[in-house]
C-alpha cells in the first residue's frame, strides 16, 4: 500500500483521512530554510521577515492603542482611520481616487487578501496566469481553492515579458492572471508599457488582475513603481493588495489591505471575515500612525537604505562567484548557484548553509517544476551588522578561505 494511500485512510477500513489537496502539500522550501538555519545558527537570508527597525511612529501608535483599551474586534473591513489614511496615500502616489466606505478593506496581510479575493471570484478549475519566477505562495493559494495556476515565463536574464507568450497562455478557462510588481524573488519591476500590453490581454479575454505591490516602495535606480489599477479601463477588474509588513518592517503584524470596485468587496469581505474575522484591532491603529504621519521622505528613504544594502549583496555574491540577477525593486536576489555542489537547488542551497552559515532559498521554489535549478534567492532586508557578516562570509566562500 502506498504512503499516500495509508495517509488517505484508504484499505485500512477507516473513514478519516485527509482531503484530496493534503498529501501533495510539502513544507514551504523558506520555512524550511529558516528552520535549520536556526538550529544552526547561522544567517538568515532565506525568509523576507525584513528585521530592519519599525518606525517609533507606527511601534509607539501600536502600543498607545493596546492601552487605551482597542483590543477588541474592528468592524471586517477594518477601522476607519486605517481606510481613510489608505485612500488618502493611494490618491496621492498613484493618482487614484478610492471609496475608503466601499472600496478599501483591512486584510490580514496580502496574503489574507488574496486568499479571500480568489475565492471570491475564481471557481475551481479557472485559469490563472502567473508570472514566472512567482512567489510561491500565490500559486498554492489558487492550488488551494482547486484554481489551475499557469506559469509564463519571463524572458532571463532580465525577466522582461514576452507578450506573444502571454497570449498564447490564454485558453478558454483562463479567468484571471496575478502580476507581483515589484516582483518576490526576481525583484522585477513591470514597466507601464508591458502593464499596458497585459491591460489589453485582460480587457480582450474579460479577466481579473490580482495585483500584489506590497514592495511598491522598494524601487531602485530609474525602475518607477505603476500599478495596474492605473492603466485605463483596468480599475474594475483590478484587486489591488498591498500592505505594511514590508514598510513598516512589521511582516508579524499581519495587517495588509485591498482595493477593489464595489460590486466585488462585499464578497471578498465574507470569506476574510470566514477566515480571519478581522486584522489585529490595535496594529491597525499603529499603522494608521505611521500612514498619517511618515511622509515621501521615509519613503524615499527606505528605497535609499535598501539600495545600499543591494549593492553589499550584489557585490558579495560576484565576489563569491555567484552570478546575481540585479533587481529593480523589492528586496530580494536571485543567484547563479550552477558552482555548488548538489543535484538539485535545494540540495545546493542546504550546500551553501553547511559550508557559510548563510542561509538562502532554493530557485526551484519560484519556478513550475524541473526550473530553477540552478538559482538560489538572497533577502537583503536585514540588519547591517547581520548582512554585513552575511557578506563576509560568502566572500569567504569565493576566496577559498
């Protein structure tokens, strides 16, 4: 009888088991990662927890909150601080007007948003169009509400779009597609031209666009952050996700949020509230300080630090001898890893933390299987001294010491 057999409960003459999704469930290769990178001690460039310092504003906001006794459940789709200070950032950066009564919600991070937005609106057995490397939890997600992801691969070595691919991608299952910009792990920054190009696709084969932008700040040298949602006649089937865990350097907060037309937010609504009833009552209130009162210049400011923590990965990876993929946005490296030992990019990645202390992530993780093989991805949001020792370690490793 096989493993997945006896998991099932089947020929054991019990009626418990577990559903058909469970046995093809594995561990996400960055927990792993994380989890014997802390037996071992060493660095942890595996996970984007993005362990930078919280402002005092939101931290402070947070803990003012707690005391003053706001604790309880919110309203689902969030306090209304929040969602006005939301409305107010979006129309500013990106020039949209938003309803913050009917069209922002408080999600429990990106990752709530989108679970509840796809389940709101695809059906088992749609299509979805992921960009491919894509942040494998999005592909799981739709896996996880029997949704069909369907990879496009960007074109290497600077995961520009192939338009011609897109389309030929499209059947007639095909309902929506998910564009990451900026990107987790490529750091890929879609330009308003190939956004326009998918805007066309999406209009002509009537299709939802999951937007996920929760690095939309993180942007280096003249890459310029342009969400679908602006594109015309793209604000109604767009669901724009973004949040505060990346920003704010709070990714255990869990407090992210969307914006969506109206027709579509009760629905979304329903099943966030199935899941997660609410986002935690008084970290909204902390990040709803910190939206008020940090202005363009934090932000210009976190894409300034970030840029120089770049460059320290960068250079140590080539010194290192491990070709990086420089990205344009987000906070992540994807690296030539075809020199390490191992047969697979997990084995090269399990490699590369035995011999550095520094742990990273397989390739394969962000591709369709058998891709991927032969990258590892970097996070650089950390602190100095914590990337700094990264850094010298992994020249270590190039120099033969």
């Amino acid at each position: 009888m096989g493993q997945i057999d006896v998991a099932l409960g089947r020929g054991l003459g019990l009626g418990l088991g577990l559903s058909e999704l469970a046995p093809g469930v594995v561990q996400s290769e960055i927990r792993a990662m994380t989890q014997e990178c802390d037996r071992m001690g060493g660095v942890n460039l595996a996970q984007g927890v993005c362990d930078t310092e919280v402002p005092e504003v939101v931290a402070e906001g947070a803990i003012r909150a707690i005391r003053d006794g706001l604790n309880i459940y919110t309203r689902m789709d969030g306090i209304q601080r929040l969602r006005l200070a939301i409305a107010g950032k979006v129309e500013r950066t990106l020039g949209i007007a938003v309803d913050p009564e009917r069209e922002v919600f408080i999600t429990n991070g990106v990752t709530g948003a989108f679970q509840a937005g796809v389940m709101a609106l695809l059906n088992p057995g749609d299509e979805v169009l992921l960009f491919e490397p894509f942040y494998g939890y999005h592909a799981s997600t739709l896996r996880s509400i029997r949704a069909v992801p369907v990879p496009v691969a960007l074109a290497d070595p600077d995961w520009t779009l192939d338009v011609a691919a897109v389309r030929a991608a499209v059947t007639p299952r095909t309902r929506a597609m998910v564009i990451n910009t900026p990107s987790n792990p490529a750091g890929k920054v879609f330009t308003r031209s190939e956004l326009e190009a998918l805007a066309e696709i999406a209009e002509e084969f009537d299709l939802f666009v999951f937007t996920d932008e929760i690095y939309e700040h993180f942007i280096y040298g003249g890459a310029k952050h342009v969400s679908p949602a602006v594109i015309p006649g793209m604000r109604e089937r767009t669901i724009l996700m973004s949040g505060f865990s990346k920003t704010f350097s709070v990714t255990g907060w869990r407090v992210g949020y969307l914006i969506a037309d109206a027709k579509w937010v009760p629905s979304i609504g329903y099943f966030h509230d199935l899941t997660y009833v609410c986002a935690p009552a008084p970290l909204q209130q902390g990040c709803a300080d910190g939206v008020e009162k940090l202005g363009a210049e934090f932000y210009e400011g976190l894409a300034t630090e970030h840029e120089v923590k770049r460059t320290m990965i960068v250079d140590a990876l080539r010194d290192a001898g491990m070709r990086p993929h420089v990205p344009d946005g987000a906070y992540y490296v994807l690296a030539s890893a075809e020199n390490l030992p191992g047969a697979t990019a997990a084995e090269k990645a399990r490699a590369l933390l035995a011999k550095t202390g520094v742990a990273s992530v397989a390739g394969s993780a962000f591709f369709r299987p058998g891709k991927g093989e032969d990258l590892l991805r970097f996070c650089f949001a950390k602190k100095d001294k914590d990337l700094a020792e990264a850094c010298r370690r992994l020249r270590e490793m190039g120099s033969g010491a």
